[in-house]
C-alpha cells in the first residue's frame, strides 16, 4: 500500500527496526493498549480515569463510585483489542462480516437495554443484544434539530458485505493511501451504523485493524480531540472526507513517532497537560521574542529619537496652560541634569552618557504652589510623568498609573504621547478644580 509521503520516512523507519526487542515491545503495548481504551472509552462516555483504567487492567482492582457497567466495558473492550491483534496478526484471510460482529459481541459482553426515544420523540428503552445488525433504525437528532438517517436495518447487510469487500480490495491495491483508506472505512462503517450501540468503538479498532494488516501501529484518538473528530466526521457526512483523512494522518504519524522511539529504547512517556500547554505557548511565542531587545544605550537611544523627546518636549509646552494660576511653577528632572541647566533634555542627554548602568528611570515632575485663584484656601498641585526602563522593556507612567508598557523595540506611538500628555493634564486640572471653589 502506498504511503502518505509526509509518513513515509517514518513507516520505513519503523519496518527497518522489526522485530522489536521484547522489551520495548512490551512496554509500547501497554501504553497503547492503556491509551487505546482509556480514549476509544471515554470518547463514548466512560467515566473511568487513566488511573483507574490501568488500575483495572493491569492489576485488575477497581477504585472509584463509577457504575458497574462502566468497569465492565473496559474490560471488555481490552478483550476486544486483544482479538483484533490476533485477526490483524492471521494474513491468511481477510476480515469477514462474522469478525466484525464478534468484536461488537465482546466489547457489549452481554444483552442490556438502553434509554433511547421513539420515532415521535417520546422516551423508552431498547434491549440491546451484542454482535447482532439492528432491528430497527438507530437514527439520532442533531444539535439543530434534524434527524441524521443511518441506513435502515435492512439495507445493513448488504452494505457491510459491501464494505468488506471494499476494504479487502483497498489492502491488495498499491496505489492506495492509508489515511485516505481509513477516513472512507471510519465514515462508511459510521454511515451504515450497523448495531445498536457500540458503533463508534467499532468503528476505531477497523482503522486499526487496517492499520496493523498493513505494517503499522494502532492510533489512539485523544478524548481531547473529541470536538475536531466529530467535526470531522461531520464534514464527511456532507461529502467533505479530506479533513477526516488530514485528522488520521496526524494520529498516524504520531503513533510512528512514539512506536519509532519505542523501539529505539527511548523514553515515550506524555507530557502532562501542562507541559503540553507550556510546549504549544513557547512555540507560540518564537516570533515575538525575536522582537524582546535587552536594555542598552542604543536601545533608549533609539526610544529617546522616535517618541520620547517628542513626548518630554510636548508634556513641558502642554503643561504650561496651568501657569497663570499659580504664583510659581516648576519642572524637575530625576536624575538632575548638569549644574544650572534646567533642561530635561540636557538632563536625559546626561543619563545616556557615562552614568547610564545606573539610569533606571527618568521622572519628570511639574509643580504648582499659590493658586492664585478663587479658593478657600491657598493650595499647591503637582503631576509627574516617569519613564522605568526595566531590564527587557520600558514603562511610562502618570501618577503611579501606568499607561504604556512597550517592549524596546516598540517606540512610543503619537496617539500614546497624546493620551499621556491628556493625562497629566487631567490630573492636575481635576486637582484644581477640587480643591478650588470653582466645580
């Protein structure tokens, strides 16, 4: 069978490390016969844990409230896996209708009955009976609304010898590709829904069937890739199976990877959940590190020319409207510039120069003593704007609140300057106001 070209290299891998050393054998199938059930399980519902489910299986003890029929299934469907590895395992015959009834028959165990409702939508229950094709439709109701039809109970035979067929002449044909095979197997088995329940569990083991006839690792669909599974189902159900086949390719591929690094004695624990998400986050963020400059004079340099004097220059012209009511004001830089010049330019200017190890911050504060205007009392007013320049990124505040926070190589913009410059003025205006007579 001709392999998808972004698996080949892989599956050749694979087949040229056979037969595996009985120990990384052993340990690749237990985690995939534990991954296998727990998933296929709780996709369908199952409550059980990946705890619990090894638990059950490896030790045979149960823990937890869960209901009785929940360890049952389990235990069921790990026969069924088992009975799948020796069908997969006998190339002397092709799967044959009688098997797939068999392997619904184990993983049921036994007759039970099942709430479902009536064709007029009134509630009832239904006797299943394993391994037998339905008796009666099994249609379901969609998050819309509508009724999704299956095939009636009599078109299922003749459409399951069909699909047997199918997949027979689809293994001896070379030109076929794998996903591509079993995104058609999954959907067509799916489509037919020949029993009662259990269609879904069945429907995985036949892609893993066709995947162990054909030299390749069993997948595992993650229950956490529940939504895109059905999503993809339900594009093929309106004649769309490309995103199916893209979806399987993905789980085939994986399960090289890990099957590859099994057999090499590599380590093929998974990562917790939050390693996971840390994983997917530091990737996520590749583009914007190579923005994150480290503080240097060049870089509060660069700042200083594209947004910073403009913005110092602007805050002393704005800031002088409040002159007139006072009987002094006053500008004050942190750090002071040289003796006698007043200049928050020169005093920056200064701060670049050989004391700039230390030039953590620029402030700029504007003071305000003896309103001149109606009051009760005499009272003064001051704002500060101050600029930090921290080890990877700068921040410019007004009044302790801070209003930008930029990375060096983002510059302070001119609709930023302008709101900034709105702020300081805000502050000492609302000040005024205040604590004057006048509202």
């Amino acid at each position: 069978m001709d392999q998808d070209p972004e698996i080949l290299d892989l599956h050749r891998e694979w087949n040229s490390l056979q037969p595996l050393p009985s120990e990384h054998e052993k340990r690749l199938w237990q985690k995939l016969r534990l991954e296998w059930n727990y998933h296929s399980n709780h996709i369908e519902g199952n409550t059980l844990t990946y705890g619990e489910t090894e638990l059950l299986l490896l030790h045979d003890q149960t823990h937890g409230s869960h209901d009785i029929r929940e360890y049952v299934e389990m235990k069921a469907h790990d026969l069924g896996i088992d009975h799948l590895r020796k069908l997969a395992g006998d190339d002397e015959r092709d799967l044959s209708e009688t098997d797939i009834r068999d392997l619904n028959k184990i993983i049921l165990k036994e007759p039970f009955w099942k709430p479902t409702i009536t064709a007029d939508g009134q509630p009832t229950r239904k006797q299943i009976i394993p391994g037998e094709y339905k008796s009666t439709p099994n249609n379901v109701r969609t998050a819309t609304g509508e009724i999704f039809e299956f095939a009636a109970p009599n078109e299922v035979p003749a459409r399951m010898r069909e699909l047997v067929g199918w997949l027979s002449a689809q293994m001896r044909d070379p030109s076929s590709r794998i996903a591509a095979v079993a995104a058609k197997l999954h959907h067509d088995f799916v489509l037919i829904h020949p029993f009662d329940d259990g269609n879904g569990r069945v429907a995985r083991m036949l892609v893993n069937y066709l995947l162990l006839r054909s030299g390749y690792p069993p997948i595992i669909i993650p229950t956490e890739d529940k939504m895109a599974y059905l999503a993809a189902l339900r594009l093929a159900d309106a004649g769309d199976l490309e995103e199916l086949s893209r979806f399987l390719r993905k789980r085939i591929h994986d399960s090289l990877e890990m099957a590859v690094r099994a057999a090499k004695g590599e380590n093929i624990a998974e990562p917790s959940d939050i390693e996971k998400q840390i994983a997917i986050f530091v990737r996520s963020q590749e583009p914007h590190r190579e923005k994150v400059q480290p503080k240097s004079k060049e870089a509060i340099k660069k700042l200083y020319e594209n947004g910073l004097e403009d913005l110092i220059v602007r805050a002393q012209e704005k800031m002088k409207v409040f002159d007139p009511l006072f009987l002094n004001s006053a500008l004050t830089c942190d750090p002071r510039g040289p003796a006698g010049n007043k200049s928050p330019m020169s005093a920056f200017q200064t701060q670049m120069g050989g004391g700039f190890k230390d030039f953590n911050h620029f402030h700029l504060t504007f003071s305000y003593t003896g309103y001149r205007g109606e009051a009760r009392t005499r009272f003064d007013s001051q704002v500060a704007l101050q600029i930090r320049f921290e080890p990877s990124d700068y921040k410019i505040s007004v009044g302790n609140k801070a209003l930008v926070q930029k990375l060096y190589t983002e510059p302070v913009l001119s609709d930023e300057r302008a709101m900034i410059i709105e702020k300081l003025l805000k502050v000492v205006f609302d000040d005024i106001r205040a604590k004057s007579a006048t509202k």
